[in-house]
C-alpha cells in the first residue's frame, strides 16, 4: 500500500516564507496606493515613478484582454465571421494579426489604415461587444477600401465610409446610444450616424475646414445610408 510523503517542518517553513513575502508585497502595494491617493509621504518622483508602474501593469493587461476578445471574436461572433467571409470574396482576407491592440487616447476606440490595417484600441473597451461593433466598424471601412477604391483625402468618399460603417457595425444601437445620453426614439439611428460620421470625417486634415465635414456628410447620406452591403439590412 502506497503512502503519502510526509510534510515536513522544512516545507511549511517554505510555504510560510512565500506567503509572507507575498502579504508583504501586497501591503508595500496598498501603501503605496494610499499614500499616491492622499499626497502624503510620497514625493513627486515618487508620485510619477508609481504612476508609470500603474500605467504600465494596466496597459499589458488590456492588451490581453484586448488580444483574447480578438481572437475569440474572430471565432465565434457571427457578425465578425460574417465580415471575415465578404472580405476574403473582395480579395482582402484578414488574420488576427491584421488587429493591431494599441492604448490610443480618448478621441477614438479604433481606426483603420490602408498600410497598416485595423487599429484596436485597447484601453477604450468598456466590453467585449463594444470591442464587437469596433472592429465590424473598421472592417466595413476596409471592405469599402478593398471593394471599391476609396480616396480617404477625398472628403465624400470618407464620408460614405464612415455613414455605412456607424449605420451597419452597431455603432449607433439604442444601447450604445443611451449611454451616450441620446435618448431620442424618432429617426434615432439616422441621428446618430450623422453624428458620428461628421465627427470622423472631422479628424481627417484633408475634411478640416469649417463645415467640410457636415457638407461631406449630407451630401452623401441618403445614397450611402441606403447601401447595406455586403449586408442585405441593417440589422
């Protein structure tokens, strides 16, 4: 009959030894995070040196959990795998490294790059179906780019790009809407697409002017709003 090896005293010193040092570090932590939130007993290098630690653990967090959302999105969303399909037909197949996670600042939650491909961004999510609709948006962006030659100087090319993809991603769903703080139910899709694709168009130098964009936008709403593809609906 087998026996079990006997602990002994030396492994439960071991043990307790880990978990000391492992208490301590998280006390050393919480102190740290009491004293940055208080300003008391930290000097500003000291202030600045936590800050960047933080900042750095926080970024390799989100970029995995940016990279794991990608990838189980890329599998089993059929939004995503829908997009996946159509862009293969027009001769732009994508893998995942074709999303690229990146902390990018407050402005946006994605872009897209001829060069480049799609940017995700990966401090921006507040979800995994935010993270969803982002990269339907930018896939849209790049089917129109494959299918149909886009010129991004272009303010009206831009802006037919930027109308199909807040109309057809879920960009402009009642939920992410509200919270928003939209809360109009007459026509609130169209509202929003317009919204969010001037303020698109906006960013581009070349659509800068005042009112470029709003012009761009109502110059090509009604054509682009009604062309789903490779959707046969909105949904």
């Amino acid at each position: 009959m087998d026996s079990k090896p006997e602990t002994t005293a030396m492994d439960n010193s071991s043990n307790d030894s880990a978990n000391d040092i492992k208490d301590m570090k998280k006390f050393e932590r919480w102190r740290k995070s009491l004293q940055y939130i208080t300003g008391l007993g930290m000097s500003d290098g000291e202030r600045k040196e936590f800050r960047n630690q933080v900042d750095m653990e926080a970024s390799g967090w989100q970029c995995q959990q940016c990279e794991s959302w990608r990838d189980t999105l890329m599998k089993n969303s059929p939004n995503v795998r829908f997009m996946l399909d159509n862009l293969k037909k027009v001769g732009c197949a994508m893998t995942k490294e074709d999303f690229k996670c990146m902390p990018c600042d407050e402005t946006r939650s994605g872009g897209f790059s001829p060069q480049d491909g799609i940017l995700l961004c990966q401090n921006r999510f507040f979800s995994k179906s935010h993270q969803e609709d982002t990269m339907v948006h930018e896939m849209i962006h790049m089917y129109d780019n494959c299918r149909f030659k886009v010129d991004w100087s272009n303010c009206k090319h831009h802006a037919c790009s930027e109308v199909r993809a807040a109309s057809l991603s879920g960009d402009c769903k009642w939920t992410r809407e509200v919270r928003r703080g939209f809360y109009t139910f007459t026509k609130q899709h169209q509202a929003c697409v317009k919204r969010r694709a001037i303020l698109s168009v906006k960013q581009n130098p070349a659509c800068a002017d005042e009112g470029c964009a709003e012009r761009a936008v109502a110059s090509v709403f009604e054509s682009c709003f009604a062309d789903t593809r490779p959707y046969d609906e909105i949904y």
